[in-house]
C-alpha cells in the first residue's frame, strides 16, 4: 500500500470495531497516525469481539502508527482530554471521522417504535450528539491550521426510512452538520462531507445474516469491506478538489468510483436506483 498518509495524523471514533475499525486500519495502511476511540478495552467488554487496543494495533501492523484512547463519547471531558491531547502530542490533527455511534440490537427489528426499546433513542447522543462536540474540537485545531478534513459516516437512512425512527434522525442529522459545518469552514480550508456507506461486512452483520441466511442470500457478495471507506476517505482528504465537494453528502461507492479505487478487487453498488439519493439543501443563508 502506497503511503499516501505519511505524516498525517487522525481521529476515527467509535473504532474498536465495525466500520470505525476498518477505516482506521485503512488510513494506518496508507502511512497516517491514527488516534483509535471507544470504550471495549478487553474483550468481553461488549457482545461483539473487538478493542481499542486490537485494533490499534492492527493499525500499526498495516503500516501506520495507531494509539488506543479509551473515550466515552457520552463524556464531553473526556473528549476534551483527546484532543488536547492529539494537539499536545502532534501539533496538529488533518483528518477527523465522526463514526461513534450507539448500535440496539433491536434496531433491525420489526415494529412500530414505541414497541421497542426507549433505549434506542440514545443514538441521538452518541452518534449524532458526539459527532458534534467532536467537530467543535477539531475545527477548533483545524481552523487554525488552515486544513483539515472531518467526515461523518452516516448512509443512506439519512434519506429513507432504514431501520425506524431514531436511525433515520441520526444519520439526517450528521447528513446536514456536513452541510452547515463545511459554511462555517470555508473560508479557512477545513472542508465536511458525510459519507453514505452500503452494508458493511462487519461481525454485528455477519451474526445478523447467520440468524436469518435465506433473507439475506446474496447480500454479504454485495457488501462492503469497512476498509473501503477508509481508502475513500484518505483519496478524498488527497483530493486537490477536495474544498468543491465540502458540505456535500457523497454515496461511497460512487465516489470510490470517481476515484478509481474498488474493494478487493470488486466494485460495490451504489444503491442510490433502489434507495434515492442525498435530498438537496436550499442555498439560503441566514445568520
């Protein structure tokens, strides 16, 4: 792999596993520093297998340098403490990637959403809550420097009905942080873009398909690596054009086809024909 991040540093959140841990170890096998968040610090700390320390250290192993913070994203403290840290340790930060993100293992139920859990509202805090205290700390970096990228990973429930209420608020929300955010960072060569992801292979998707193999026949061929994203990310953050596509929400697939990069060898469908599209934004400006 082509060290196309050498000397770059970043934060991807919510990486312990899943798509955060694969756009992490992405960005590592490019050369970046990768600052790796969660909680899950010994396996069993969650029902899913995964750490922030595996997966830092699978960063390193990729060929970048990854560090493990153990981080709450419900504790605006101790976000504070990682990036004063990040800035401390590095001087700068070039990439952000907003991924942490609350996950109900009654998401993908059927039902109306007042007959599962209250619990899965809190989505709204950690996922679309942190994404924004911690673009609030980066763009406080970033501004200053005169650079950076910050990426929400969000799909395409930011504009259909995926997986019921709280799901679809959360990734319109980040949708539209991108959006307003990349008009706040113009003028200072910060750019914001969300990213919609297709179904990643991932262990929570795997368990899931397992459960149920004939409904999902056909669909682990289609999904994507979460390495994938990450490879999006770092091509983007590369992109001479990049400050023309700020603010914008960019289908992953389609982008990675913009950019000439496939996924092992294969190249992922944008589902924009059966799902739709990112809803245009009206141009209006009031302060």
């Amino acid at each position: 792999m082509s060290k196309n991040l050498s000397g770059i540093v970043a934060i991807v959140t919510g990486a312990s596993r899943g798509a955060g841990k694969g756009i992490a170890i992405a960005l590592g096998a490019e050369g970046a520093t990768v600052y790796v968040t969660g909680r899950s610090q010994n396996e069993g700390d969650a029902a899913l297998p995964g750490t922030i320390h595996a997966t830092a250290a699978a960063v390193t192993a990729a060929g970048g340098k990854g560090i493990a913070v153990t981080v709450d994203h419900t504790d605006d403290e101790q976000v504070r403490q990682l990036f004063g840290r990040v800035k401390n340790d590095q001087g700068k930060l070039d990439i952000l990637v907003n991924n942490a993100t609350f996950i109900h293992d009654q998401l993908i139920e059927g039902g109306g959403f007042w007959e599962k859990s209250l619990d899965l509202v809190n989505i709204l805090d950690v996922g679309l809550r942190s994404s924004y205290v911690a673009s609030w700390h980066a763009a406080k970096i970033m501004a200053a420097q005169k650079n950076g990228l910050i990426v929400f990973t969000s799909s395409f429930g930011g504009n259909c009905y995926m997986h019921g209420a709280a799901y679809g608020a959360q990734k319109a929300g980040v949708d539209r942080f991108a959006h307003d955010m990349a008009l706040d960072l113009k003028g200072y060569n910060v750019s914001a873009n969300s990213i919609w992801m297709g179904m990643l292979r991932t262990d929570r998707t795997k368990r899931v398909m397992d459960e149920d193999a004939a409904k999902y026949q056909g669909f682990w061929d289609i999904a994507e690596t979460p390495e994938f994203t990450g490879h999006i990310i770092s091509a983007l953050y590369r992109d001479p054009a990049r400050m023309d596509k700020s603010g914008q929400v960019l289908i992953g697939a389609e982008l990675a086809q913009d950019y000439g990069l496939s996924d092992e060898g294969r190249q992922p469908p944008s589902h924009r024909p059966m799902l739709g599209a990112p809803a245009p934004v009206n141009p209006a400006v009031v302060q």
